[in-house]
C-alpha cells in the first residue's frame, strides 16, 4: 500500500471520527441552535434532559420565555436551528420509568 493511500484513509478516519462525536454530544432543547419549546419547558421544570436515553442533568438560570426570544433572535438573524428531539429516559429521582416520552409529555403539557 502507497504511503499517499495510507495517509488519506486516516483523514477520512478522522474526519467520521470527529463527526460521530458532534451528533452523539448531548443536545439541550433550550440551546438557540437545537431549541424544542415542549421540550425546553420540560427541561427547565425537571433541571435536566434526556439525550441519547441518558439523563443530562442541567440548572437553568432563567426562565422559558427568555430561551425562547433568545430562539427568535438567532433564527431572525439568520441562524439555521435543528431542534432536539423530545426523548424517553429515567430522570434520577424524578420519575420512576420514562422521562420526556409520550407519558411525561402528556402529563406536563398543560404549562
């Protein structure tokens, strides 16, 4: 095997490499880029998030209506937004099975 063709099948290693780990990190529903506004208000009122099926525990300084407007700016001023999907996982102490799924959706749905 050339060393050229050696070299070049280790970027591309990399590069999915790289890839992989952007799209597995864990994505918060209040984030501008990745905003979920049922999922956002989940998150906020049980401090954390399901990602991956694993709990991502997060504090929230404020309020729901500042992520959202802070959602509205960056998708005015052009951002592209790829909003999280509301998942299913077991919160630490606060549920005893399912998170954000169809259950936990319809229950805390009202506001």
């Amino acid at each position: 095997m050339a060393h050229g063709a050696l070299r070049k099948s280790t970027r591309v290693v990399l590069t999915m490499t790289a890839a992989m780990g952007i799209s597995a990190r864990a994505q918060d529903p209040c984030e501008t880029s990745t905003f979920n506004g049922q999922a956002c208000q989940l998150a906020i009122r049980h401090n954390g998030y399901c990602s991956g099926g694993a709990w991502a525990p997060m504090s929230y300084q404020w309020p729901y209506l500042y992520y959202f407007n802070a959602y509205g700016a960056f998708v005015s001023g052009g951002g592209l937004a790829a909003p999280s999907a509301i998942e299913t996982c077991g919160a630490p102490g606060r549920f005893s099975r399912g998170g954000f799924g169809a259950t936990g959706a319809s229950r805390h749905a009202g506001g």
